[in-house]
C-alpha cells in the first residue's frame, strides 16, 4: 500500500544525507502509527457490536464509491509509485535542475542503494508475514466465545493488567496508559498553554488602558479642549512642518484638486444605505418623528454636494455644514447631556481650527496654518490622544447614526484632508511626530478592542484603529501610501455602513446588549454581512479592504520596519478582536443561561435591509475581486 | 485544446460552479446539488491532467491574463509542482464531493457547504497556479475563509463556533507572515512575480523564516498545531479535503515552492528538518492517545506532514520526491480514512471509540476502506 514507498524512500534519502537522528525518529513514529491504526480499527471494527453499533448498516453507494475511489488510488500508488514519480514528481525535479530519481515497483528506489532496495522489500516482507503469523496463531488459539462475545481473560496477552469487564481493552484503556507514563512530555508539548498565557497578558493590558480610557470619556468635555490646545501647541513648536524652502516648492497643482471619484461614490452608497436601513427598521417610525432620517438626507446632501465641488472655499463650507448638521441629529438622538456637549465641542474645534488653517494659509502664517490643520484632522477623525469622544459616543446613539458620523461625515472630512495632500505635498511630510501618532492611533485602538463586549463600541474602536492607518497614508507622502489610503477611506465607507446596519436590526429589536448570544440564528442576512464587514475592515483579501491594506504595509516598510510590525501587530489585534465578537454574539447556541434570551419570536428580518446588506457585500466583493475597475474610479489624482 | 485553456477551466470550472449553486438554491434538492458540484469538478481534473505531459519535461506554461491591481498583473505559471497540487486538489476534491452527495443529502444548508467547497477547490488551484505573490496570498486567505466557514458551518454548536474561531486565528496570524515576505520582496525587487529573476536577490533569510511561520500554521507543523483537532466538528467531507487535499497541503506547496525563489541557505532547510522531525513525534504521540476516531485522525496528520517537511528540508532529489510522495499518498489514504471515519459517524451516531465496536461486520465496504487507509499510513508494502 502507498504508504510504504514513501516513507521507506524518505528514511534512505534521511541516512544517504547524514541525518540519522530525523530518520530514526520518523522511524520510530511509524511504529505509533502502527499502533494507532490497530488500536483504531480493533476499536471500531472489531470485537462484539456495541449500544452505538448494533443498528449500523452500510453507508450509501456515493459515500461508498468516494471511499472506493480513494482506497483505490492507495492500492495503484503502493504497487507502482512509479507513475506518480515519472509523471508527476521526476518534471518537479527537471524544473528545479535536480536529477531525476529512478523508482520501481513497490517504490524500491534505485537511488538509495542496493542494500536499501533489496533490504527494504526483504524487511517489509518479512514483517507482515510475521504479523500474520502471530494474527493467525491468536486466532487459532482464542477462547471459546459464549454468545458470540469475547471473554474477558484468556488467549490474550495483556502484559499483566487484567482486563476491564467489557471482554477488551477499549481505545481509552490504551490512551489512559499511555498519557500516565508519558504525562511530562504532554504537559511540556502542551503549547496552548503558552498561547493562552500570552492572551492573558494582553486582555490584562488591554484592561488597563479601558480603565484610563473610562476616565477619559467621563471627563470628555474638558479632556478634548485641554488635549487639543496641548496638540496645538506640540505641532507648532516641536514638529513645526516643512521649513521656508519646502513652502516655496509647495505650488499647489494646477487646476482645482478633486475628492476622487471612488470616494465619493463610497460616500453615496453608504449614505444611501444608512437611510435605507433607517427607514426599513423597526424603529422607522421613531426615528421619522423625532426628525432623525430628515436630518440623515440633509446631513448626507451636504457632506455628498461638499465633496462634488470643486473650489475648494465652498467645498469645505458644505463639508462643515455637514458636521454642523450631525450636532444636531446628535442633540435629538444621544441619551445623556454629556454626549451631547462632547459632540459639540468636538464639531466646534475641529470646524474652526479648519477654517482659521486655511485663512492663516492665505495670509502667509503657514506654522500656525500647518497645525491648526493637523489639529483639526486629530480632533475630526479621533486620533491619539483625542480618541475617546468617538467612544463616548459609541453606546449613546443608535446604530445607524453613529454609522452615517462615521462612514459618511468622517470619511468625507478625509476625502478633504486628501485634497490638500494633493493640492500642497510638502504640507505632509513624513514626520516622526505623525507617524507616531499614527502607529499609536491604530495599536492602542486595536489593544482595547480585545476586551470589549458592546459591539458598537468594538465598530468604533475598529473606526480608531483604521484611522491610525489612513494617517500613515496621508503623511507618508507617496502615491502608493496616498492610494493606499484612498482606497482604505473607501472600503472604509461601504464597511462601517454595512457593520451598523448589521446592528441596526438587533438593537431596534431590544436584542443587542453586552450579553447578546447566538443573533445568527434569528438574523442570518445580517451575521452575513457582519462577517463581510469584518473581514473588509480588516484587509482580508478578497474583500476590497485588502487593496487598501497592501499598500499600507508597502508604505510603512518603506519609512521602517518596526511600523510595519506595529501595524501589522495592531491589524492582528483587531482580528482576534473581530473573530471573538462574531463567535461569541452573532454565532454559537442562541442564548445560554448566563444571557436573556431574545424578546420576540423569530421573524424575517426585513427585505429592504437584506437587499441593504447583500448589496453592500457584493460591493465590498467585486472590488476586492476586480481592483482595477476601482482603480479607473481613482479620478482627481494627477 | 491548448495548454492555456485547459489552465482556464481548471478553477473557472469551479468557480462557475459555485455561481450555479447560488442560482439553482430554491430549485433545487440537497442531493442534486451534490451532483451539480462533483459535476463541475470534473472539467477541472480532466484539464488538470490534460496539463500533464505540457509540463513532464520540466518546462512550464505562462499565461498573463490582465492587469489586475494597479501595476500588479495576474500572471498564471503552471509547471509540474502546479500540477501535482492542482491534481491533488481536483481529483481528491471531486472523490470528497461524490460521497458529500449521500452525506450532505438531508441538510438544508446544502447550498452554502456545495458553494464553499467548490470555491475552496478552486481557490486552492488558484494559489498554486498564481506567479504573482499578491494573488498568491488572495487565494492563501481565500481557501483559509472556506475553511473557516465549512468548518463553522454548524455555527450553533458551540463546539464548531469555537473550532473555527481557532482555525482561523491560528492560521490567518501566522499568515500576516507571508503577507510581510511578499511586501518585502516587492519592496526590494520591484516585483510581486516569483518567476522574475529578481526575486532571487530579495529572498533573504528574514523572507525565509516569515514565509515558514505561515506555512508551519497552514500545514499543522508544531508548534502551530493546535487548530487541526479543534477543527474536527466541521462535517467530515471538509475534514477529508482539510487534510487530503486544500488546505494543509498548500504549507507543503509553499515549502517546496520556495526552492523556486532563489537558492537555499543551509540553516533553512535544518529548520525545515527540525520543525519535521519535532511534529512527527508530537503528533504521533498526541494521536496514541486520542480516543476520537477524528482527532484521531487529525494528530496522525499532524505527524504525516512532518515526514513531507523532513524531506523537503532534506532537500536531495531522492528527498523531496520522498516527500512528495508521501504528500500524494497522504492525499490518498487520509482522505479515505476520513470518509471512512464519516461512514462511521453517520451509521452509528458516534466518534467515541469507546463507545464503537465490530463494525466489519455491519459495514463490510467501510471497513475494507478503512483497512486499506490504514495500512497504507502504516507504510505496509
């Protein structure tokens, strides 16, 4: 049988090499094979029928001829393994300019030998005849079976142990002798150990910046004034920008600078589906009479029309109103007062920092100009240190606006920041300060999303870990960082819309809280697109985050590789993160006796926000499956 | 038909069978997409082995098809380690599929386990076909995602939730290795194709050992072993096309493709023969004392792979046909053993062997199937 030729050929070529240990080794676990498979099938197949067994019949002929089809693939392999090597195997070796290896039947190799090839068959031989010997002289010599059951003791050798009252040692009588003796080497192999000590040592991090973190988004008001007026003043004296000769190669581009087309088209979709999902869910009529999806058209008008005009005064006019709009919707639908002024006064500074940036630029104060821009982007995208606003609202809204600030404002006030990369690039120069600021936005954001429960505040934090990425792109200053970026922001739009319109259903259900359980069975569309926006979110091909994603490692490589292995770190965080969430809430039993179980009866979710869904997933796919076609949607970069 | 076409079919075949059973959903009985699936794996074995004697006199076919992502094409190179993969995936696959029509005949979810596996199949063909290294890892991850999802495909049973929660993060963190060598060979040869000579100068030692700690996660090789038994709740034709076919195969791919990039320094084919050796005696060990016919199965795999690893660190022609080889071989016998040992399951409710006995004579077929499996992981002649 197949087997033999192989590894028969593998000890000769282990001992012609000189590696005699590996070939004794390989040696001695073929004989635990040996016994793993008697044990197993003397287990299985042999001995007396059993309560399991009793009314087993054959399985159905497909099953039958997949099984046929294998065994008898391992029949022509063991008997002449040389039409594998000459066929398949001999062309590999011809392509790696290696010398052909000369194989007989029974897999008797030329190559390793005379004694190899003669003693090899001669061993083989001898040993199954052996084994049938001693097969034959047991058989011959078993007790007399009363009832066509085995009796305990008797012809067979135990080596001294008696045996058990069920007539045979059992699989687990063998397992249990085996892990006795060998107890020191399973405990020493038992590498999950080792990784589960490594997962405590992060959730224990990870609890301790959430415990500063909680503090910080008690304090949020005062918090964000103070660390913006701090940022503010460590950009413009420590990291001043470019210096006077810089600004005098800054002529920005002829013509006016476009959002790109891609990102735009994100915005659209996302805004589109937000709304869909707004009016199609359980909470639609709420959220007509408290004005909510009025607000959501006039909020995405604004952003969409600031992001299709070209002169760049009005462009960041209807861009501002836009977060000017979204205080608004924030007033009417956030609980708590606090959440209320928190949004202000971030829409607030990040609005005005924007737009003194932009008067200073024209009146020639560019150090002044240069950080007041990046203050604004830091305070309008949640970056380090101003990242727990954006968590501080995670809980307080409902899911579809906390999408629209997100997917359609945010990523819209990056299109922006894009455009002035583009129109001025020594503005951003790689600078320390900012990509360090960057490498920290991602890795902290990604190290607390290991201990959350509340899946709203994971799509945040994931929101966080992201941006930490678009600023690599943006301030590493070359076009595959910029495109990287671009095509982030955009999966980035089209991801974040899916995830809270995932959520939406659930929470206008009441079924979304911390100890949610199992919301796949009842929402399956939606579990569906969660995995989707998940895996987008997270660069993995072939959704189109991976487009994104590529770039940005290729960028961080060329500034280090230490920011590399920090975003790849954070990107790895995020992923445990993720795969945890959707396990433990969307899949497994539907609830257990630690969770509430879900309030209503199962119902079909509805049809506008499953076509939402797939819509939004097959976007996410066919870009990720046809980058190119997105690349064409790149339009307004020169 | 050329060359290149047969190249085509290989994985569109595939493919477009995936698409049709999105289609023929609501039309059709569980059973009848079985036979639409194995159906349009055929072409795809059929084209596999039509490749063959373009590619026995060591030469390869390449195809470049578009361009793909900005300046990134998709290039496809198929040479005869193409082949011997895409044969292992196909064929293997489509005997998987067959016997998934009895098995699979009464679960409603039909339609998603025929879809996954056929794109497995075909991301699997895709990953050894592909000259670009990006396309190479889209397809890694592809067949890492249908793993992932066959084997969370029962997602109430919180033994399969938790199984694929493992499988994917052990092997998708691991693959964040491959990721960086591919970023870092484009970054320093100016291509993502492994055929450009260029490549040979950025494949370095830290693109070494990066690429190896995602194909010691992909191909089970200790220590980063610890997914496959968890992975034993999927249904057992995904835990034949695990370990036969798609998936831990495509460690033993990449291992053996890696002689194609550039020449090997001598401290990577040792830890190739260390990393071997080690697993082959854990997962033999781990295997004597399982009492679960499939995590049984899943620890020997464990310590088959680690023999095909040996014999590519080795790396003398007798060595790597040895362990190519036994990598076909394996194909062959563990996934018969796995059928078998789903034969078992769905007759008799159970993979307890504590609980199992005396099969042969209730189940005559199953048991010669499993005889010849064994005997053939024995290495009886």
């Amino acid at each position: 049988m197949s087997g033999f030729a192989s590894k028969w050929m593998l000890y000769a070529a282990a001992l012609q090499a000189g590696w005699t240990v590996p070939a004794v080794i390989a040696w001695a676990a073929s004989l635990g094979t040996v016994f793993l498979c008697a044990k197993a099938t003397s287990a299985v197949f042999l001995g007396p029928l059993t309560e399991a067994t009793k009314d087993a019949h054959e399985s159905p002929p497909t099953m039958v001829w997949g099984m046929g089809i294998m065994a008898t693939g391992s029949i022509i392999l063991g008997v002449a393994p040389q039409l594998a090597v000459n066929y398949l195997l001999n062309p590999i070796l011809g392509a790696l300019q290696l010398t052909a290896v000369q194989v007989t039947w029974f897999g008797l190799s030329s190559n390793a030998g005379s004694f190899s090839t003669m003693g090899g068959l001669v061993l083989a031989v001898v040993s199954v005849i052996l084994g049938g010997l001693i097969y034959a002289i047991a058989y011959v010599a078993r007790p007399a079976a009363a009832g066509g059951a085995a009796l305990a003791g008797g012809g067979i050798f135990t080596g001294g142990e008696p045996l058990s009252d069920q007539g045979r040692l059992t699989a687990g009588d063998f397992s249990d002798i085996f892990l006795q003796n060998w107890k020191d080497f399973f405990r020493w192999t038992n590498v999950d150990r080792v990784y589960l000590g490594m997962w405590s040592g992060l959730q224990a991090a990870s609890r301790i910046l959430g415990v500063a973190v909680s503090w910080m988004e008690r304090h949020a008001v005062l918090l964000v004034i103070v660390l913006a007026a701090a940022l503010l003043a460590a950009v413009r004296w420590t990291a001043p920008g470019p210096s006077a000769w810089l600004w005098s190669r800054g002529v920005p581009l002829s013509g006016p600078i476009l959002v790109p087309v891609l990102l735009i088209a994100a915005c659209v979709v996302a805004a589109v589906a937000l709304i869909l999902a707004a009016i199609s869910s359980k909470a639609s009529r709420r959220f007509i009479q408290q004005m909510t999806v009025p607000l959501m058209i006039l909020i995405s008008m604004a952003t969409i029309a600031g992001l299709l005009v070209p002169e760049p005064r009005l462009r960041l006019c209807l861009l501002e109103l836009g977060a000017l709009l979204t205080v608004a919707l924030v007033w009417l639908t956030a609980r708590t007062v606090s959440a209320k002024l928190t949004y202000l006064t971030v829409v607030l500074i990040s609005a005005s920092s924007l737009i003194a940036s932009d008067l200073l630029l024209n009146s020639g104060q560019k150090e002044w100009a240069w950080a007041l821009l990046v203050t604004s982007i830091c305070v309008k995208l949640a970056a380090v240190p101003l990242f727990f606003w954006l968590l501080s609202l995670a809980d307080e809204l409902p899911a579809v606006v906390l999408g629209l600030i997100i997917a359609v404002v945010d990523m819209a006030a990056f299109g922006e920041i894009s455009t002035s990369a583009l129109s001025i690039p020594d503005y951003y120069l790689p600078h320390a300060l900012l990509l360090g600021a960057a490498a920290a936005t991602s890795f902290l954001a990604a190290l607390l999303m290991l201990t959350q429960r509340s899946l709203k505040r994971l799509l945040v934090l994931s929101t966080i870990e992201d941006v930490g990425f678009l600023f690599l792109g943006i301030f590493s200053l070359n076009i595959i960082g910029l495109d990287g970026a671009l095509f982030a922001a955009s999966t980035h739009a089209l991801a974040k819309a899916l995830l809270f319109i995932c959520l939406s259903g659930p929470e206008a259900d009441g079924a979304l809280n911390n100890e949610s359980t199992g919301l796949a069975k009842r929402y399956p569309v939606a579990a569906f697109g969660f995995l989707f926006g998940m895996l987008a979110m997270l660069g993995i091909p072939p959704l189109m985050g991976y487009l994104g994603r590529w770039r940005l490692y290729e960028t961080a490589l060329q500034i280090s590789p230490l920011l590399l292995t920090v975003f790849i770190l954070s990107s790895i965080f995020a992923l445990i993160a993720y795969v945890l969430a959707l396990t433990r809430v969307w899949w497994g039993p539907a609830h257990d006796a630690d969770s509430p179980p879900l309030p209503d009866k199962p119902k079909r979710e509805p049809f506008l926000l499953q076509a939402t869904i797939v819509v939004l997933v097959a976007l996410l796919l066919a870009g990720g499956i046809w980058p190119n076609a997105l690349g064409m949607l790149l339009g307004g970069r020169p | 038909m050329t060359a290149a076409t047969l190249i085509l079919i290989a994985p569109s075949s595939l493919l477009l069978g995936a698409a049709l059973q999105l289609l023929v959903a609501k039309l059709c009985s569980s059973r009848t997409k079985g036979i639409l699936a194995a159906l349009f794996c055929l072409p795809s074995v059929l084209a596999v082995i039509g490749l063959i004697p373009s590619v026995r006199s060591g030469q390869a076919v390449e195809l470049k098809l578009f361009q793909w992502d900005g300046p990134l094409a998709l290039v496809l190179h198929v040479d005869a380690l193409s082949v011997l993969f895409a044969f292992m995936g196909t064929f293997l696959g489509a005997a998987v599929l067959l016997y998934s029509i009895g098995y699979m005949a009464q679960d409603k979810a039909a339609t998603r386990f025929f879809c996954s596996m056929l794109v497995f199949i075909g991301a699997f063909v895709g990953l050894v076909f592909s000259a670009n290294l990006f396309i190479f890892y889209l397809c890694w991850e592809v067949v890492g995602l249908c793993s992932f999802s066959l084997v969370g495909f029962w997602y109430t049973n919180p033994e399969a939730v938790s199984g694929a929660r493992k499988v994917l993060l052990m092997t998708h963190i691991a693959g964040y290795g491959l990721l960086a060598a591919i970023i870092v060979i484009y970054s320093r040869a100016g291509t993502a194709l492994w055929t450009d000579p260029a490549v040979a100068h950025a494949f370095t030692g830290g693109v070494f050992f990066l690429m190896l700690a995602a194909l010691v996660a992909k191909s089970v090789q200790f220590p980063l072993h610890t997914w496959i038994p968890e992975a034993m709740a999927a249904p057992t034709p995904v835990s034949a096309l695990l370990h036969a076919a798609c998936y831990v195969k495509a460690g033993v791919y990449l291992a053996v493709r890696m002689y194609s990039f550039g020449p090997w320094q001598p401290t990577w084919g040792l830890s190739l023969i260390c990393v071997g050796t080690v697993t082959i005696a854990v997962g033999v060990m781990y295997a004597m004392v399982q009492t679960d016919l499939k995590r049984m199965l899943a620890f020997s795999t464990v310590s088959q792979i680690g023999y095909m690893m040996l014999g590519i660190g080795i790396g003398t022609p007798l060595a790597i046909v040895a362990g190519l080889l036994h990598c076909l071989n394996h194909g062959f016998f563990k996934g018969g053993l796995f059928l078998t040992a789903g034969s078992v399951q769905h007759a008799s409710g159970t993979r307890d062997m504590n609980k199992l006995g005396g099969l042969a004579s209730r189940m005559p077929q199953t048991t010669l199937s499993w005889l010849i499996g064994a005997g053939s992981m024995m290495g009886i002649p």
